[in-house]
C-alpha cells in the first residue's frame, strides 16, 4: 500500500459532461501529480500541484484543471469529455517539488471511460 | 481489473530464470531514472531508482543499469518468480522539470 487513495475507481461519462477525481495523499507528502494512461502506454502527466498551486503542467488543453487543498489532497476535473478521455487517471504523491531522489507514490487511479 | 498493456513488446521468461528489461532513453539532460511494476488494474508500484551519478544499483533481487553514453537503463530481476509477472515501466526526469516522463513499458510473463 502508498498510502495514496483515488475515488471513484471506476466510472462512466457520457461525452460532453463533467467530471471530478480525487486523491488522498500519502500522509506528509505536499507534492500531487496527476497522470493520464491510456491502454497500452505509459502514464502522462497532467499537472502537478505544490502547497495548492500548479507547479508544472503537461501537454493538456484546459478543460484539464485541478484544485489542491490545505490538507494537500487534491481533485482533477476534466470539462467538455471526449471519447479519448477514456484511461486510467492516476494520482501520485510525494514530498518537496524536485522530482529526484523523492520517492514518487502512486495511486490505484480511477478508470474513466467515457461512451 | 482492465489491463494496461494489451498491445506491449512482451518478454516470457521460466521461473527462476534472470531477467533483464531494456529502455533507453531520449533526454541526456535527465538525471534521474525509476523502474515502476504495474499489475493489471492497478496503480505503478515504484521498484528502484537511480540518479545520474551512478551507473549501477541494487535492491532485493533487482539491479538498475545506466548507461549514459547511449542513453539505455537495464532493469534485472534475479530468480524471475510468478509473482513477479506485470508490465514494468522506466521513468525519466530531468531537474529542470516536475514530471516524470514514461517509456511504452515491456510485459513480463513467468512460466512456471
């Protein structure tokens, strides 16, 4: 177990609806970063959030947005889905913003298909 | 659960055999390196790191490693065991970034 929990684990949308994920992190880890999977390939990353601010953003259209809050969970709301949304969105957790030598703890994610 | 990988270059391997599972790289500015596990249907399971300073690391019954010349990380796994079968991922990062940047990833498959 990471100690990072994401909700819902799975879901349906219909194109062109609204829809909001949400992780837990790891106890103490401030960092949260998201990253989409599609089947067959890696994860992508989003965004990340550090102390309720983005910090860094992938190649994803704005309709891709996220809140961190005080307790430093976090949500991803994606606007507007299309059939392509569909992937496993996948929620990471770590401390501090540099990338190196901070272990990077990753949720079960959410499997969002979208019909 | 769903599976992630359906359509990934796979390597079977007898149990108790070694093996190895290559990535390269495109970034020479990347200055750190992970090897993720991921099961089907669930999240990537970090297994073991290195930074750029270092060409080799071990763990419990895995090593990682690093060529820098050619831009390629090595992931072996000594005594391949069933549990072990996933689809395994390297992970790049340079320190001018936040994110973590993925390969295609490789499916390994135990034979009992």
């Amino acid at each position: 177990e990471t100690g990072v929990t994401q909700s819902p684990t799975h879901l349906i949308k219909t194109r062109g609806q609204q829809v909001t994920l949400r992780c837990s992190s790891q106890s103490g880890h401030n960092t949260v970063s998201w990253y989409q999977q599609a089947l067959g390939q890696g994860p992508q990353f989003i965004f990340q959030y550090y102390r309720e601010e983005e910090n860094g953003r992938g190649n994803f259209p704005p309709r891709f947005s996220g809140l961190q809050f005080p307790n430093y969970s976090s949500e991803l709301n994606v606007n507007a889905l299309e059939l392509d949304d569909s992937a496993l969105y996948l929620c990471a957790s770590r401390s501090g913003t540099g990338v190196s030598g901070n272990t990077i703890y990753f949720g079960e994610g959410s499997w969002l298909t979208v019909v | 659960g769903e599976s992630v990988g359906l359509h990934l270059p796979t390597l079977s391997v007898q149990e108790g055999d070694n093996s190895i599972i290559n990535c390269a790289y495109s970034n020479s500015a990347s200055d750190y390196f992970i090897w993720y596990k991921q099961e089907s249907g669930k999240g990537p399971q970090f297994i073991i790191d290195i930074r750029s300073n270092m060409d080799k690391r071990q763990g419990q019954r895995v090593t990682v490693l690093l060529n820098k010349t050619v831009k390629h990380l090595s992931l072996q796994i000594a005594a391949t065991q069933p549990g072990d079968s996933a689809v395994y991922f390297c992970a790049e990062n340079n320190n001018a970034g936040n994110m973590l940047t993925f390969g295609g990833g490789t499916r390994l498959m135990v034979k009992p």
